[in-house]
C-alpha cells in the first residue's frame, strides 16, 4: 500500500510541478509556435505520466485527468483558448486545479434565439457539441434547460444506494446470467464515474469557491444520441472535444461542402478522437495492447450520430418519437453497444473486477462497524441493569 501512494504522489507532485512552468510559460509568451514549442513536451510527459503508478485505481483516475483533461486543456491555452486562457490570468492554484480536474465554472443560461440566428452563432465560440450539430434543429424542451450547480444530496444518495445494491448481487453473482452482471457493470461505470466526479467537483467548489455544473445530466433521460453525447453525458470531455477537434474539422471541410453538412464529417473525427483516447486511457490501466473494439464502439455511435444529424436536417426537426418512447430506445441502444463493443476492454483490464471487489468490500466495511457498533450498544445497556 506503501508503494502505490508513494507512486501515486510522485505523479502528482511532478504534474504539479509541470503545471506550473506552463502557467509561468503563459506569462512569458504569446500564444501561437513560441508557447506550443514550450508546452509540447509537457504535454508529451503527461500522455506516459499515469504509467508510473502501481494502483489500477489510482491509474486510472490520473490517467483520465492528465491525459485527457490536462493535455487538451493545454493544448487550447498554447493558442489563448478554453477554461486555462481568461482575462485577467488565473492564479496559480486556479490555472493547476482548472487544467487537472473536471471542473467547469457555471455560465448564465444564454438567451434562446430562433433557428435562423443561432445558425448565425461564431463557430468558434466556445458552445458544446450538440448545440452545433443541431443548429438548425430546435431543441425538445428539456434540451434548452442548462444545468445549474452540483445535484441535490438525495440524488446523489439514491445513485450511491444503487450501487450498494449492485454489490449485494456481486456477492451472489453465480445466481444470476452472466449478462445481466455485466448490465449491471455498464450502469455501475456510469454512476461510479458520476459519483468520483461529483466529489472533485464539489471539493474543487468548496476550495475555489466557485459555482460549478454537473458532469452528467442525467443521460437516461435522453431523447437522442445527439442529445446524450452532446447534452447529458460527460460535459466536460465534451466542452473540450469541441474546440479542439470538432470546430477545426468543421471549419476545414466548411471549404468544400455546404456548413450544416460540414458539421457530419466533424461529428466522426471527434468521436475517433475519443475512441483513441479511450485506448489510451485502458491502456494505462491494463497495460495491455489495444484490441480496438473501443474505437469502434466511438465510430459507431458517431455513424449513428452523423445519420441522426442528416434525417433531422431533410425533415427539419418536424417530427420525433415522444421521450417516454425515445429514451429507452436511445439508452439501450448505448447499453447494449457498450455491452458488445466497451465492455470486453472493461473486462480485459480487471476495471470490473476491481469496481465488484471495491464495493463487497465497502459492503464489509459497513457491516462490521455495524455489527461493533451494535455490540456496543448491546453492551452498554447489558451494564446499565
């Protein structure tokens, strides 16, 4: 145990450390080559950082959070964009805790324009995916609504009770198919990451002091692929993949086809790009070669998605399922392409395997402070007659 916190710290001390050349290097340079020759090898460290650490946990947290959050952070402040560039500077804590962690400082709701203006929108401003490859479409009610803050306490709560739950099955997992174990695998991800970065959020919050918003907003409520990628599921990765990834894409094949089409080939280069991203990340936590059935999970919901964008821009958004027949048509979909395709590197990796020991044995722990707790009482009150 020793080791992998020593580990675990080395590897933060040192991205910290690096973190603060970039912020000094922000303040020495303009953006553009000067900064990007500066940053690059930063960046370059951060992508094989995560493999010096020991826990698998512990890896996998800090791959997600250097290798992706930090990187494409970085890579946007090299030319003075996203949430590491503002003005004036960020501090010194706020520019390191901003580039590592999932956090994302809570904007006033925009006015809603029609169709028409939005369109009209600067494709460079910094506005998630959705709301760019749905342009022209208008949003159901429930997409117009931006979230605001962290969640209430029961919701969280309930997401937590769910999870003991799950882990009360594991223990009598031979009573039940092996594909509803691994369902049950896909909704712990879900829930588990909601929870881990819900507890940065909201330390980061109570650090900064700062408003933050949510992660998640509830993506089982989706009306849409384009509505799960792009509103509800990972907000952040998805404020990121667009400035980096899909706005350049756009913007390129903008020059040789019609811009509400542009966005199509836009919509698979950032889902490729999260693909590979994914493989890296297991990479870092199995330490195994890349079977690529990741990948192909992205491209395939980035198929679906860019296919969903074309049948909405024919009709004009003029028709759609109602979300009580929607949603669970969407979110199985993804349930049961992530059972097929995400999955099997899940399980190559051990993360399954870990998740199920981690809770059994927090399900233990929970137990045996209640079993001594009760045996206290019982003992005290044995003493009192």
């Amino acid at each position: 145990m020793g080791g992998e916190v020593g580990s675990f710290l080395l590897v933060w001390v040192s991205a910290v450390a690096l973190l603060c050349y970039c912020h000094k290097i922000g303040q020495l340079t303009h953006k553009g080559t000067t900064r990007l020759l500066a940053i690059l090898p930063v960046v370059c460290i951060f992508l094989v950082m995560p493999l010096g650490i020991l826990s698998l946990s512990l890896r996998a947290i800090t791959s997600f959070f250097l290798c992706w959050l930090a990187t494409f952070k970085l890579l946007l402040f090299v030319f003075d964009q996203g949430p590491l560039s503002s003005n004036p500077p960020l501090s010194l804590p706020h520019f390191v805790a901003f580039a590592c962690f999932p956090i994302k400082i809570q904007q006033d709701p925009a006015p809603t324009v029609s169709p028409h203006d939005q369109e009209l929108v600067n494709v460079d401003d910094n506005q998630d995916l959705e709301k760019l490859v749905n342009a022209e479409d208008r949003d159901t009610p429930s997409q117009k609504i931006a979230p605001k803050g962290l969640k209430s306490h029961l919701n969280y709560a309930l997401k937590f009770l769910l999870l003991v739950i799950f882990g009360c099955i594991y223990t009598k997992e031979g009573y039940f198919h092996p594909k509803f174990i691994l369902f049950l695998y896909v909704i712990h991800i879900y829930i588990g990451l909601e929870l881990i970065l819900a507890m940065f959020g909201a330390l980061a919050r109570a650090c900064l002091g700062v408003e933050l918003e949510p992660q998640f907003d509830e993506p089982y409520l989706s009306s849409s692929l384009q509505d799960f990628w792009g509103k509800r599921w990972n907000l952040m990765v998805t404020n990121i993949l667009h400035p980096t990834v899909y706005s350049p894409i756009r913007s390129t094949f903008s020059r040789w086809f019609a811009k509400k089409w542009a966005s199509l080939p836009a919509v698979m280069g950032t889902f490729l790009v999260s693909g590979l991203m994914h493989e890296l990340i297991f990479h870092h936590i199995g330490r195994q070669m890349p079977k690529w059935e990741v990948t192909c999970f992205f491209l395939l919901h980035g198929f679906c998605l860019a296919i969903e964008i074309g049948i909405k821009r024919e009709i004009k958004g003029t028709w759609g399922l109602p979300g009580v027949v929607a949603a669970p048509l969407v979110v199985g979909f993804v349930v049961v392409t992530a059972m097929w395709l995400f999955m099997p590197t899940v399980v190559r990796c051990k993360i399954d395997a870990e998740a199920r020991m981690e809770t059994i044995a927090f399900i233990n722990f929970v137990e045996g402070v209640y079993i001594y707790l009760k045996d206290v009482f019982i003992d005290h009150n044995d003493h009192k007659f």
